[in-house]
C-alpha cells in the first residue's frame, strides 16, 4: 500500500493473494460460520499475512502484519472506508451512530463528542466508577458465587449512565440490559448473514430487544430536553449542538449516538474486566502482586484518578487481558481504490479484516502469546506499534478508549483489594458476537483475601 509498492505495478501488484479453496457461491461462509477464531487461526498459519479468504458473497481478505495494519488504518487511511459489510449489519440497531456512519456526518459527531472523553472530564468519572465498583464489591459475601460477566455488565452501565448522560436510570438499568442481550442474538452465527426479515428466533428476539430499548432512550431524551440547556453531560451536549446550519439534532439522530454509546461504552469494558478478573484468578502469582500493589498504594482507599497512573501492575493486567481477548477479534476496512498489500493486489470495494486475534498472539512479537503473563508490560519491547491496537487505531479509533482503559483500572482495583475471585470453570473459551463474549456463564466464588 506504500508508494513504493503502488508504483512496483507489475506482476506482483497483480496477483491475488493465496488463501483456502472454497466453494462455488459461498466460498469459505461454511468454514467461517463453523468457528471464525479457528478459521483465521487456520488462514493465519497456512497462508501467511495476506490471505484471501473469501467468505461467502463478499470478496474478503485478511491483513494480519503489523505494519500493514498501520497502513490501512493510519498511514493510508484515506484510501479505506467503514466496511460496508458491517455497517449494514449494525444499522438496525445503531442506525447512523458514530460506530457506524462515516464521511462528514461521522466528523461532525465526533467532534460533538469529544470534549466529554478529555483528561479532565475523566478524572470527574473516576470517582463514579469507584464509587459503584465499591457498592457491588461490599454486596457480596465469602463463599457466594457471582457471575462476572452479569456483575460487570451491570456495574459499566451504571458508570456509563452516571458519568456520560448525568442521570440515574433505576430498575430500567436492568430492562435496557436485557433487551441489548435480546438485541445481540441477531449478530451471531448464520443470524449476521440473514436480512431482518425472515423469521427466525434470533430475529424475533432482536426485533423485541430494540423496541424496548428505543422505549428507554426516547424516554430519556424527551425527560433530559427540557434541562439541557444549563445541564453538563453528554446527552445535553448532543441535544443542544448545533451544525453549521443551526440546526440541532432530530431525536433519532440523539437516539442513534445514545445507543451506540450505551453499547458499546458498557459491553466493552465489562468484557475486558471479566476476562482479567478470571485471568487473575486462574493465576496466584498474578493475584498476588497485584494485590501487593493495591495494598501498597491505596490500603484501603478507593482508587481515584492520579492512583490509577501509578498502579503500574494493575494497568499490565489489564493490558494483558486486553491483548489475549481484546473487545473485537477484527477490524475491518473497505478499500475505496484498488491497493497493493505486500505485492498482492487487493481490489476496492473489497472487505479487508484486521485481525487483533492473530496479532495480539503472534509469537513474532510475544514470547510465549498464549500464556497470561502481565509482567512483559513492564518491559520495554521491541515490537510494532500495531502488534497491539485492542480499540483499533488511527482516525477512527475507539472515541472512548481513554475513559474504558481507567474504567478497567479502577474497577479491578477496587474490588481485587477487596476480593479474591476463584472461577468456577476450568476453562474459558469465547466467540465473536458484535464483541468477544464468553460462550459460557463466568461464575467465580468469592473468597477473602
């Protein structure tokens, strides 16, 4: 993708990169619905760092080096756009939201957004996330049995509608969870692939899940509108901005930027914080230093936002857990022109996949990558920057990568001072989704210290 390899045209620029047969009409969909982490795995191993893998009715191919990666989300950018593949998928649910639209629109709403993830509005939050860590953590007794992944869930949310939308949303916290598990049923399996329409399960569950939660939101914008003028959150910014026209947003365009953020500002990080809480505990040595840390800084404060930059082990974990399963297995771009990706021609209009699965573990570039081991952050490596990139990279990376990232921070500290997590299951494996969930409940016991 370089100027250099532009200019090379020639033979190499016009050949399609290898990658596993397929069959007529839907290519490798077979193998890709049957475990995608397995087929990329395979594509990965077998075929190298540009593989074309052609899945199902859309020419597709894998970019799994770093510095290629760079290139397509950073150095390059201009010449890739959001995947239209899934966009389309993720319009149902968050119609033009930022995760989905691109272009001007896209610009636009950012710019909206970004004063709220600033340094210093964080450091407003953190006390928030404390403060509902904390009320969770003193919930629970010795011996009892939690499920993680509900917990965290539960605590991200209550932090997100806290902090970014200045309001409490009571026993509707509980409705809106369930109805965006309702509504991810949609983006699993052979579901992704099918149109809204047809009538299966997945479909009828998505369709009931967002009703419920365009219910909630539009309640939350008709109760905000009134007070957004003298009030200082998200949600007031969004519903008094105006564009160059000066106009505001219509409700569906809020409602659409609320979604989104409800989702993906919750799901992500509670995500993230399961897997390290469960890391921790199938790890002693880890969960003793961690605590060791935690003790040393805080005793038994809770953590507030200059305690976070000096828990240097606390944020490796979470490094860590980030690296072994990172929000989403892969980013995916849409070349606007034809591009040539280590001298193989990769035409526009094509889907590319950015896989952080096979970057985040590649054994080029982590010593030992599928062991959970938090002490290579405190070493200086000498690795390609997008050997990591868990909120992807470059002008569209994740808007609130700050805020999760000391979120994650400040939850685990708070409860690993308080708690020891023993997991009930002897292993973890997961599956994409929208984001990388488990595929089974995480029950841990919680045991003192």
């Amino acid at each position: 993708m370089s100027t250099d390899a532009r200019q090379r045209g020639s033979e190499a620029g016009t050949r399609r990169p290898p990658g596993p047969d397929g069959l007529p009409v839907v290519g490798n969909l077979h193998r890709f619905l049957g475990g995608q982490l397995t087929f990329i795995e395979t594509c990965a191993r077998e075929y190298g760092d540009v593989v074309y893998t052609n899945v199902g009715p859309i020419e597709s191919y894998m970019v799994a080096h770093p510095e290629q990666i760079e290139r397509v989300l950073v150095t390059e950018d201009d010449r890739f756009r959001k995947a239209e593949m899934g966009q389309g998928r993720l319009e149902p649910l968050f119609g033009d939201g930022l995760v989905v639209s691109d272009g001007e629109h896209w610009r636009r709403q950012r710019t909206r957004m970004q004063p709220t993830f600033r340094p210093d509005r964080i450091a407003t939050y953190a006390e928030i996330m404390a403060e509902q860590a904390a009320a969770a953590a003193t919930a629970w007794s010795p011996g009892e049995t939690v499920r993680v992944d509900e917990e965290m869930r539960r605590i991200t949310l209550s932090i997100l509608v806290r902090s970014l939308f200045g309001t409490d949303l009571g026993d509707r916290e509980a409705e809106i969870r369930e109805a965006f598990e309702m509504a991810m049923a949609r983006f699993e399996g052979v579901n992704m692939w099918l149109p809204g329409w047809v009538p299966t399960p997945a479909n009828w569950r998505f369709r009931r899940g967002r009703k419920r939660i365009d219910e909630i939101v539009f309640d939350l914008i008709d109760e905000r509108r009134d007070e957004a003028e003298t009030r200082d959150d998200l949600l007031s910014a969004l519903l008094v901005a105006e564009d160059e026209r000066g106009e505001r947003m219509s409700d569906e365009a809020v409602r659409d930027e609320v979604v989104t953020l409800l989702a993906a500002g919750h799901d992500t990080t509670a995500l993230a914080l399961t897997y390290a809480l469960y890391l921790v505990g199938t790890s002693p040595a880890v969960g003793r230093k961690l605590r060791a840390e935690l003790d040393a800084k805080l005793g038994e404060r809770v953590p507030t936002l200059s305690d976070v930059t000096e828990l240097e082990y606390t944020e490796a974990v979470v490094s860590e857990a980030l690296r072994l399963y990172p929000p989403t297995h892969a980013t995916a771009r849409e070349p606007v022109e034809d591009v040539t990706v280590d001298g193989y021609r990769i035409p526009a209009d094509s889907t590319v996949f950015l896989p952080q699965w096979i970057a985040h573990r590649d054994e080029r570039w982590w010593t030992d990558p599928e062991t959970f081991r938090p002490d290579r952050w405190l070493d200086d490596a000498d690795r390609p920057e997008y050997a990591y990139f868990p909120f992807g990279g470059g002008p569209r990376h994740c808007l609130g990568h700050r805020f999760a990232t000391v979120e994650a921070r400040v939850v685990l500290a708070t409860i690993a001072s308080r708690w020891r997590l023993d997991p009930e299951i002897d292993d973890l494996s997961v599956r994409p989704v929208i984001t990388l969930r488990p595929t089974e409940p995480v029950a841990m016991t919680v045991r003192e210290r």
